[in-house]
C-alpha cells in the first residue's frame, strides 16, 4: 500500500461526523438563505460567556404550518432543544469541577449526560435547519451525489423515509456523507447519542475491546490505557486538528 495514499484516507476517515462537509461545499449546497444561522444553516459551536446557547430558528414560528403547527415547534425548540442546551452547559460545569478536584468517581455518569445532552443539541440544530418553508427542490450537486449513491433521488427519499420510520424506539433518521468513500448514507441513530456528539471528528483513538488489549493485560484495562498514552501519536492528533479546522473553515 502506498504509505502516502494510507496517509490521507486516515487523515480524510471522519465519518459521519463530518457533517460540515455535507453543508459546506462537498454537496455544493446554495449560499444561506437570510436569517439561517451561521454558514449553510449551521451555529453548532456558538457560544456565549464559554456557554452553548439555543440558536434562533431560521424562520417564523408559524412558517411550516400546515405541516408543523407552531405551538409544537415552539414548545419542541423552546422547551426541548433548551433543556440540551442547559443540560450540555451543566455536564460541562461538573466535568470542570471534577477536573478541578480531581474526584472522577462520577465521570462516567457525566460523560452520558455530555453525550446526550450534546448530541440533542447538535441534532436538534441541524433538524430546524433540515426543514424550510414550503420545501425546496434539491440542488443539483446533491441531486448527482444522491443518483451516484441510491441509484436516483426517489431511491434516496424512499430509503430515508423508510429508514426513519423503522428506527427503533426514539431516535433520527440521518442523511449523511460519509468522506472516505465519498458517498452518500442513511443511517439510523437510536436515542440519539449513544456516547457520541455528532459533529465531532476523532483526533486520537484508543480501542479498549477486551480483543485490542486482553492478550497482554488480561482484564487490566487501566494499565492498557495508561500505556497507549504512553505511545499516543500527538502529532498525528494536531494534524487531525489542522484538517478539521479546514473543514470547518
């Protein structure tokens, strides 16, 4: 294999949490309409004081209307995608606090609630950006990705509608651009986290199935993890860095 080329495919392998590439240019989406946050729709990282805030909806409150009525809009962005937003700032907080006194005995409970309360935020704010007044036809590079990946745009809109529906229990159906193979997925995400926050691309990776590390550690996962710091690649983590800034860019 050619080292170089191994290279770069590990530096593009983002996966579906490359989701600025989906907004910004790989699918060639149009420039914003007025009031949409941010570029193409997108304000995930906003902040304010060092805190997340709820971004504004890019349309009235009644503008979806038949199809979403207002006092559900209102009452799901208000009231649901605030609580994310309070409930992210929260986790963050307490994780400072630990970090601070050095008492992790509940980091596992806070990063749940960091991954959930995170990723309802991040999949919330893309959701009111997913919707526009009266619909709008699709862009015609997204048209070619979507024949390239489904076989034509009814198969991509089918496979998404079926594929939403059948989610088990509470969850999204996601339309995705996955980098590496440089196509387009539909994916389902049950609950909608699942130790994650969608956006975020992996700089540095430790595997701790009991198959990367029991030959050698048997069930010492602490040890395993102290001695992969020990070996952690940085600079390959900065140039990740580097990259998804880029992308972001």
């Amino acid at each position: 294999m050619n080292p170089a080329l191994s290279r770069r495919n590990t530096l593009k392998l983002a996966g579906v949490a490359a989701l600025a590439a989906v907004t910004k240019g790989c699918l060639g989406q149009s420039e914003p309409k007025p009031g949409m946050a941010g570029a193409a729709g997108l304000e995930l990282g906003a902040v304010e004081g060092g805190e997340y805030v709820l971004p504004e909806l890019p349309y009235a409150l009644d503008a979806l209307e038949p199809h979403y009525e207002k006092r559900t809009l209102q009452i799901h962005h208000d009231r649901h995608h605030a609580g994310y937003v309070k409930g992210l700032n929260r986790m963050l907080e307490k994780l400072a606090a630990a970090r601070r006194d050095g008492d992790y005995g509940a980091v596992k409970a806070l990063s749940r609630g960091l991954a959930f309360h995170g990723s309802g935020h991040v999949l919330h704010t893309l959701f009111w950006n997913s919707m526009t007044p009266g619909g709008s036809p699709m862009p015609r590079a997204l048209r070619t990705a979507a024949e390239r990946s489904f076989g034509s745009t009814d198969a991509c809109s089918d496979q998404l509608a079926a594929a939403t529906k059948a989610v088990e229990g509470s969850g999204w159906g996601v339309l995705c651009y996955e980098p590496l193979g440089d196509r387009l997925l539909i994916l389902q995400a049950e609950k909608h986290q699942n130790l994650t926050v969608w956006g975020c691309v992996p700089l540095l990776v430790c595997d701790v199935w009991e198959h990367a590390y029991y030959l050698q550690y048997a069930n010492d996962r602490g040890t395993w993890v102290g001695n992969f710091l020990k070996l952690a690649n940085w600079e390959f983590a900065a140039e990740r860095l580097a990259w998804a800034r880029r992308l972001a860019g």
